[in-house]
C-alpha cells in the first residue's frame, strides 16, 4: 500500500473517527480496515455480528474489557458489546479484521 499514518485517505465515520477500509484477496470474505479515534473520543456503543480481531498500531484504547495500548490485540465475538474510547493523550490508530462489519446501537 506504501501508506504511512499521515497519507492514509480516512473517511469520516463520524465525530473524531474516521477510517479506511482495506482491499482483501480475490474470494476472501470479511471486512479489513484502519480505524483512527481522536484523543479522547469514544466509540458508539456496538456489538458483532462475528469475530473481530483489533491490533492497536499507535495510542491506545480503553473499553468494558480493559486497555489496549500499542501492539496490544483484542479478539472478541458476537457476545461482546463495547464502547471504545481512545486515549485522552494520544488517540489511536488500529488494524481491525472481523467477520462482519459492527452492529452499531446508537
């Protein structure tokens, strides 16, 4: 891709959260993208419709499971529901692959 942090092309998902969805292999399903959250900033509340991996690249992140800091990984399922929040200082930016895209509640 030869993208650094400053040259992806993010898309707002919404306030202080944006992201970039990746291209995956011929016949490979789910969902693989970069997601960045200001410092601060909380996720809407949200569940899965699947498995989702999470690998924290830069900052670090917090929700109801614990705090997730540079090269950190989550891995939660369809029983999970959370609400991320970025750092107060830093923000974050992660590598997320799941299943299927969020269930978004709010």
């Amino acid at each position: 891709y030869g993208l650094t942090f400053e040259t992806v092309p993010w898309k707002r998902l919404g306030p202080g959260v944006w992201h970039h969805r990746l291209s995956l292999s011929a016949g490979v399903e789910g969902d693989l993208r970069l997601l960045k959250i200001a410092a601060g900033r909380r996720m809407p509340e949200h569940g899965h419709g699947g498995s989702e991996l999470t690998l924290v690249l830069d900052g670090a992140y917090s929700d109801e499971t614990g705090t997730y800091r540079r090269g950190d990984m989550q891995d939660v399922d369809e029983s999970v529901e959370h609400t991320p929040m970025a750092d107060q200082i830093t923000g974050c930016i992660c590598l997320i692959a799941s299943d299927r895209p969020a269930r978004f509640k709010g």
